[in-house]
C-alpha cells in the first residue's frame, strides 16, 4: 500500500500518470490532504467516485492519533501524546510565541544517540518516523488548537539526521504552496553532530536553520555528556558547520545544554567563545530540565547570566532559551516516559 501523505507532490504526478489519470488531479490530491488536512480519502468531494476507489485500492491514509495533552498554567505551552498506527506513542509540544505558533516535532520514536541529559534515549531508538507521522504532528495540533503554525523545529525525540530522507521529504512537503506553505527560513532541524549527514544535508541548499547540539567546547566533557562525541571529534563538527554555512549562507545555531557544575563555568564560557568566535554563530544556552533518571542539575540562574555576559564580551550573539512546559513534563521524552511507566 502507498502511504500517499508521505507522497511529495511530483511523486502523486507520477503515480496518477502511472494509473491513467490527469496530472492536474495530483495537486488536488495533494492540497486535500496537507491544506484542508483530511483523515479520509472519502471527503475528497471534487475526485471522481472512480478515483477515489482506486486511491483507496493502492493507498492508505496514516492519520496519528491525539491520545494526551497537557497545558502549561504557566505558559500555555501544550504538550501532546500521539499514538501512530502500529501503537508506538509520540510526543510534540506546542509553543505560543510573539513572532508565531511554533511546534516541536519528533522524528523517532526514542533515540539512539544517548545523550546523558534527555529521557528520549533511555530506551533507544525502537524506529524512524515516516513522513506522513512527522507531517501529522503538525496538522493535529493544528486541528486541536484551532491556530496556524508558523515555525517548526525537529528537536523532539529522535535525530533527524539519523533519518535525514524523510525529514528531506517532510520539509519538501510543508514548505509546497499546495500544503501548509511553511517558509524554510521558519524550519529548524538540530543535530547532535552526524558529519556526513550534515555536510548531505548542506548540499541540499535548503534555507532552513541548522541547529547543532554542541554542549561543550572541549571533546573530553563533550564525550561525558554525548556518546556521538566518541566518533566525531569537535573539530570535525565544526567544520561540517562551517561547511553548511559556506553552502548555504545559513547562520547555525549552537545550542548549549549548561549543566550545574558540569559546563556552566566562567572557564567554560571563555572556552567557547574562543572556539567559535569566528563562526557568525548564534548560541541559544539552555539550562537543562532536570529528568529523574540522571543525577545533572540545573545551573543557578547567576551561573546562566555570566554564562551569557562573558559570550557577548566576545561579541557573540547568545540567547538564554525560554524555559517553557516545566509543569507539564516539558522536555524532550519526559511525557512519554511517564505515560508509558
């Protein structure tokens, strides 16, 4: 069977071609789908009964399914469980913001990077998401709240770059003006710092923001807090970044997890700064959310501001990432896990 919402809009073309039907019935496929965001092929009310019969034949329509939310007295954050067709659960928070909605999606169900500090990598990576369970993320939330999204980011559970060809679709898709005609300059994919696979995505002169989880600014401390650390030193992964912002012109974000007494010191700052201080590079500091699972704390708040002042002496762009969701299980892979327990 087709997962026909995992179907870029030249892949519908081909497909109805291949079936004796007009091309032109691809774009309104498409817009019934990831525009008017139906959950049948059966409300495609301008497709023929034929078609629409032999769509169902050949195809099926993946629809996630709302099984959780939570929202933030504090913020109006929204935090939501999905459950996906074969029954694996989901997460992906939803964030009201000044400039926009904006939605964190996940791109696996669990991680296998292990990262010390994030509850998605306690169990490891059980599968990819498909491109129709990354796009339907966004477009339930939508239903739910009842508002547009404006801004994606991919740093839910999983890596993106550990399945890079469907996240290459999925930004394929929401950005067609046929769908949600989300801008590219709106989307962020992180990464934990898979070269080759940013250095593949670079080559695609997308105009999406890349996002690096750095976290420290020397190998050793990096290595305690992230395995990939172990295979891909700190020189490689600032080349690859240098690399993406040589193809691209994009501006990467490091974004730096501070952990109390781990990479929060004064010295730690003045590390950094060196390191990447020639890199046009915006830091987004993090002070961490604890998870019960580790022992790593969060920074004092002194800690977070000198942090940040000695970055700025440098003449580095930095921001302190607004802390959001912290009443409702708000970071990455908390929800899941204690929904799952």
């Amino acid at each position: 069977m087709i997962d026909i919402k995992s179907y870029t809009l030249a892949q519908l073309e081909e497909y109805l071609l291949s079936i004796g039907e007009a091309k032109y019935r691809a774009g309104q496929i498409f817009e019934w789908i990831h525009k008017k965001n139906i959950k049948d092929i059966d409300e495609m009310s301008n497709i023929s009964a034929k078609l629409r019969l032999k769509l169902k034949e050949d195809c099926i329509l993946f629809n996630v399914e709302e099984i959780l939310y939570k929202e933030s007295a504090i913020d109006k954050t929204r935090k939501y469980l999905f459950r996906l067709p074969d029954g694996n659960i989901i997460e992906s928070v939803f964030m009201r913001y000044k400039h926009g909605n904006s939605v964190c999606i996940s791109s696996q169900v669990g991680c296998r990077m292990g990262c010390r500090f994030c509850a998605s990598t306690l169990d490891g990576l059980l599968r990819n998401l498909s491109t129709s369970e990354m796009l339907d993320q966004i477009y339930k939330i939508s239903l739910s709240t009842g508002e547009r999204v404006s801004n994606i980011v991919l740093m839910g559970a999983g890596e993106p770059m550990d399945n890079l060809d469907n996240v290459l679709k999925f930004i394929e898709i929401i950005n067609s003006e046929q769908g949600l005609n989300i801008s590219q300059r709106n989307i962020t994919v992180s990464s934990c710092g898979l070269v080759p696979e940013i250095k593949a995505l670079a080559d695609k002169k997308l105009q999406i923001t890349l996002a690096l989880s750095l976290h420290a600014a020397d190998d050793e401390t990096r290595k305690s807090l992230m395995p990939i650390a172990n295979k891909y030193s700190i020189k490689e992964v600032l080349e690859a970044c240098r690399y993406y912002f040589d193809t691209t012109k994009r501006r990467v974000s490091f974004e730096y997890g501070l952990v109390a007494g781990v990479n929060d010191t004064k010295e730690e700052a003045i590390k950094l700064s060196r390191l990447i201080k020639n890199m046009q590079a915006h830091v987004n500091l993090i002070p961490i959310n604890p998870i019960k699972e580790r022992d790593y704390k969060e920074p004092a708040h002194k800690n977070v501001l000198a942090f940040k002042q000695v970055l700025e002496k440098s003449g580095i762009q930095v921001t302190v990432r607004r802390e959001m969701g912290r009443d409702i299980d708000g970071a990455c892979g908390q929800l899941r896990r204690s929904f799952m327990a």
